[in-house]
C-alpha cells in the first residue's frame, strides 16, 4: 500500500462512500476532507478531479462537489445504439471523429463481414472511429466497420448523429447482433479516454446483422471500466 499515492487512496475512499449516496448529495468541502486524511488541500483535489473525469462528481462554482446520477448498466442482451443509451440515462451524447475513411479489410473484419477478397487483394471497408461521449466525458473508443457499399456512411454528421439511425435511413436495421467482453490496458486508447495507459477498459467485439440476416456492422469498442457498466442475467446450469 505504501507505493499508492496518497490522492488515489483518497479517491477510492471517496468512490465507496459514492456507491451509497443518491444523486445531488453533497461531498465534504476540500479543507474538511484535507483535515480529515491530514493531507493537503491539493491532493484532495486531485482526487476529486479523477472523480470528476469519471462523471461520478459534478462541481457546482460557489456551492461545492456533488454527487451525479451513475448511468444505468447496459443489459448485455439488448440490442440499443450508444447514442440512444445515453439519451436514455437523460444525459447529451456526442462523438468525437478519429478517423473516417474506406481502407482495405484486415482478415477479421473480412471474415465477420463475410466479404469477397480477390487473390492477393483484401476487400475494402467503410472504418469509422468515435471516441463516444455522454456529457462531453469519453466513455470509450469504438471501432466500427462496414462493407464498402455503405461508403455514403461518411457523409452523415459522426459526431452528433446515430450511425444507426443513418442505417434505418437507408432500408437497413439493425436486428440482433452477438458480442464477446475481454478486458484489457487502455494502451493506445489512454489518450482519447483522457485515463492513464494501464486503466483497466472492458473490450467488447460484436457483430450485428441486418433484417436479412446479413452482417452488417463489425465493431470493437474499448469502455473505461470506471465509467461504463454491462449487466448480464443467466441461468445457472446444473451437472449430474
């Protein structure tokens, strides 16, 4: 424990008593916190901002820091766009664009979308990469692909708009779709999500199909494990 800095064991005392308050309740000030750890009032408030990055505090000029509303976890079997989750949890979805290009297919993306290659020749894709955002808080990068023919993709407006909106509008829907959840270091993806490099960020790989049954939409999008949630019901199986 001696290794850990002083502001990150604040910050996790700071995260449980959060699990128990309700939205709007208030956190001690800064000097009452500083008095309680007996630490100085900056490194209270470096902890506070690690809480504030994650959208788990909202300071308010003049009044204090006061607890948010936490964002209701994704049922792992439903089916819904990003930017409808987080209008659903009341909050302003945004996107901001990395990249937005049609570029050769790598195997896997080929193999998911199941697309014809020439000898020596891999197909191409419609590559669309977001960093998602609820309340201007990076929420994750997600990496999305289409088959060629949906080029029109990159004409529609990626940083506010749905992609899936933009499908319905062109006779496609989305309709079931099927994911597997791997976690790893943020890495490369620690400076769009604003988080340190070894940050723990859940990887979700999911394929969605369209109203033929047809692939559609290969995607990975990595989600900072503090700011995004899954929820998964099952059915516990039974051996003889």
């Amino acid at each position: 424990m001696g290794s850990v800095p002083l502001y990150v064991r604040i910050e996790r005392a700071l995260r449980a008593r959060l699990a128990d308050a309700g939205p709007g309740d208030p956190l001690p000030s800064e000097p009452a916190l500083a008095a309680e750890f007996g630490v100085a009032r900056m490194t209270v408030r470096a902890a506070i901002n690690r809480l504030e990055s994650d959208g788990l505090v909202e300071r308010v000029p003049g009044r204090g820091t006061f607890a948010r509303d936490r964002p209701a976890p994704r049922p792992a079997g439903t089916l819904m766009s990003f930017h409808d989750q987080v209008r659903s949890w009341g909050r302003t979805p945004s996107s901001r664009l990395l990249d937005a290009s049609v570029r050769p297919a790598t195997d896997e993306e080929r193999d998911a979308l199941q697309l014809a290659s020439r000898p020596g020749q891999a197909p191409d894709v419609v590559s669309i990469v977001r960093v998602r955002m609820a309340d201007g808080i990076p929420l994750a990068v997600e990496h999305a692909c289409f088959g060629s023919g949906l080029a029109g993709l990159l004409d529609v407006d990626l940083e506010h708009g749905s992609l899936h909106a933009a499908l319905r509008g062109r006779g496609l829907h989305p309709t079931l779709g099927s994911s597997t959840i791997t976690a790893h270091a943020a890495g490369v993806d620690a400076v769009p999500l604003a988080v340190g490099e070894a940050e723990p960020v859940l990887v979700e790989t999911r394929l969605i199909v369209d109203q033929s049954a047809a692939p559609l939409e290969y995607t990975i999008s990595r989600y900072v494990g503090a700011r995004y949630s899954l929820q998964v019901t099952f059915d516990v199986q039974h051996t003889s």
